[in-house]
C-alpha cells in the first residue's frame, strides 16, 4: 500500500467509522456477528482504496463498499438457517423505569428487525436516510436515481409506520 492509500483509509477511519458501525449492527443483531461485519467492511475499505481514484468523493466510496458488504452479509446469513444463540438472552432490566426502558428497547428493536427484513437495496437506502444522508447522496452511493431514494424513502417510512398503527389496533381492540 501506498503512503497516500494509507492516509487515505486513516482520513476514512476517522470520518466513517461510527457510521460503519452503526451500519453493521443495522444490519446484524448479533453484537460479535456485527462486530466481525464491520471488521470485514474495514478488510474491503483498506483493499479498495487501491482503486479509489478521486472521481467520487472519499464519503461515497467508503459507504458503497461498506453497502457492498453488507449486502453480501445479508444474502450470505439468508441462505443459512435461522438460530437465537443463548447468548441473546438479555439479562433483567434494571429498576429505574423498567416499563419505559422496556417499551422504547422493544420499539428500536421492531423497528431493527423491520429494517433487517427489508430486501438489501432497501436496507441501504434506509440507514443511509436515518444516517442524515440526503437523497442525492444516497443516489450516489445506491446507484439509484433521487427520484427513486425518495420514494423508497417515503415507501419505508409509511410502511414502518403502518407496522406500528396496525400493532396499536390491535391491543385497543383486545
């Protein structure tokens, strides 16, 4: 590697890194399974930046390979069967305000697991959207047209919305 993809992947380090970690445990509900996912998404930055040759910016760079892997990590844990380790078993909650702890860690989490059902694509479109990424951003980084990233913006928010409206029916109804 060469001193200026060595700067370059430190500068990337520093900008994104929360941002990638957030986005593998978007993408990952097990907490070592995403820690591994951003370990990856780290791997492919440092090898692309070989590559990286300035005609987009160093932000759509970094959030295309991460996107990238990802969207490999999904289609690969997709094809796998479906298992809770026990190690998911969260402990009890602590005294302070256990119902409202409770109520808005089990919102976040549908709302997580909503998100993780989404097809790739609109997965990416999503974080990147709640990462405050403007659509034209996340055109870029998607390959999607504006047009497009805010529709499906819109499409995902209504139908997280509706997830919830329909939930809060039925319990007033029971």
């Amino acid at each position: 590697m060469t001193e200026q993809t060595e700067q370059l992947y430190r500068q990337a380090g520093e900008q994104f890194a929360p941002a990638l970690a957030r986005l593998a445990r978007s993408v990952e509900r097990d907490a070592d399974k995403a820690r591994d996912l951003e370990q990856e998404m780290h791997c492919a930055l440092w090898s692309s930046l070989a590559r990286f040759d300035g005609r987009c910016a160093l932000k759509t760079w970094v959030y295309r390979v991460a996107h990238n892997v990802a969207a490999d990590h999904v289609a690969r844990s997709m094809r796998g069967p479906q298992r809770v380790p026990l190690e998911d078993i969260d402990c009890l909650p602590s005294p302070a305000n256990v119902e409202a702890d409770t109520a808005e860690a089990l919102v976040l989490a549908q709302v997580a697991e909503l998100i993780r059902r989404l097809p790739p694509v609109d997965t990416q479109v999503i974080v990147l959207w709640l990462e405050g990424e403007s659509a034209a951003a996340i055109a870029e980084i998607t390959g999607l047209s504006t047009g497009a990233v805010n529709v499906r913006v819109h499409r995902i928010k209504t139908l997280l919305a509706s997830h919830f409206t329909e939930t809060d029916q039925a319990e007033t109804a029971v």
